[in-house]
C-alpha cells in the first residue's frame, strides 16, 4: 500500500471518529407539544397562580429564550419584569432538552410570552427532570406549575 493510500484511509476513519463525538454529545431536543397532558396548555392564555419573575439570562445560562421565567425569589438577580398573580402567560411549545455531556438529563421546557403592559416578552420555563429511568413509577409527574394552585392535580406524563 502507497502512502497515500494510508493517509486516506486514516483520514476517513478520523472523520468518522470525529462524526461520532460530536453526535453522541451533542444535545437533543423534541417538541412534546402534542402530549396529551400537556396539549390543552398550549396557545391558550393561562393565568398565573402565584407570583413569577422573568430573569434576563447570560449567553451559555439558558437553553432555547434568554427571558427565564421563574418563581419569585429563586435568583440572587434583580428581576428584568415581575409579574402578579392573575398575570397572563401563553405558552407556544413544549420541548425537551436532553444534554448527553455532563449529567444527560432530559428537561422539560415551556416555551411562550408573557402579556403585560402592551408588551409580549418571550420566556422559556424549566418544568423540571422527565427522565422515565430516574423514577420509580410512570407515569412522570411534574412540580405545580406558576399557574397552577398547590392543590391542583399534577400534570402527569405518561410517555
């Protein structure tokens, strides 16, 4: 075999390796809009139930919207808008995060706008860990939502 022909083949097989790295660490992401529990939440105007935060987020400290939406008190931050109970959300998408380097865990996330002062600003909403493995029992259950009372039923997802 000529040398060029080794250099070709090494060459090839670097690529593939390469290929491979990249896509097993590299995050994955599903829109889950279409969960029957989660469906008749999106495109329709939800009232919050307790109070929230949107927080401005540094590059690298949010996954899809940089506007994180939170409840109120959780960040050290001085918050970019506050919003009230009875404020209006309207959620958009729901999509999963799954980051395959690192912990690999698979969040949930609400993707929408909040509506205030004549102002839609978009936000995304950490609705926390949906990975099956790490339960005991399906189906997933999910932490009251910001628009959700304590002591309304929990949005249960039986994927």
């Amino acid at each position: 075999m000529s040398i060029t022909k080794i250099l070709m083949v090494f060459a090839v097989i670097v690529v593939i390796v390469v290929i491979a790295i990249y896509y097993s660490l590299s995050p994955t992401v599903r829109i889950v809009s279409d969960e029957p529990a989660l469906k008749p939440l999106v495109k329709k105007p939800l009232k919050l139930k307790s109070n929230a935060s949107i927080f401005q987020a540094e590059q690298g400290q949010y996954i899809f919207k940089s506007n994180i939406l939170s409840r109120e008190g959780l960040y050290s931050q001085a918050p970019a808008l506050s919003l009230a109970v009875g404020d209006e959300i309207v959620i958009h998408e729901f999509k999963t995060h799954r980051s395959n380097i690192g912990s690999g865990f698979t969040h949930l996330y609400a993707l929408g706008e909040v509506r205030k002062d004549n102002q839609q600003i978009p936000f995304e909403y950490d609705l926390g860990t949906v990975d099956r493995e790490f339960y005991t029992e399906p189906p997933t259950v999910l932490m009251t939502t910001l628009w959700q009372d304590p002591g309304d039923p929990k949005i249960e997802l039986k994927r």
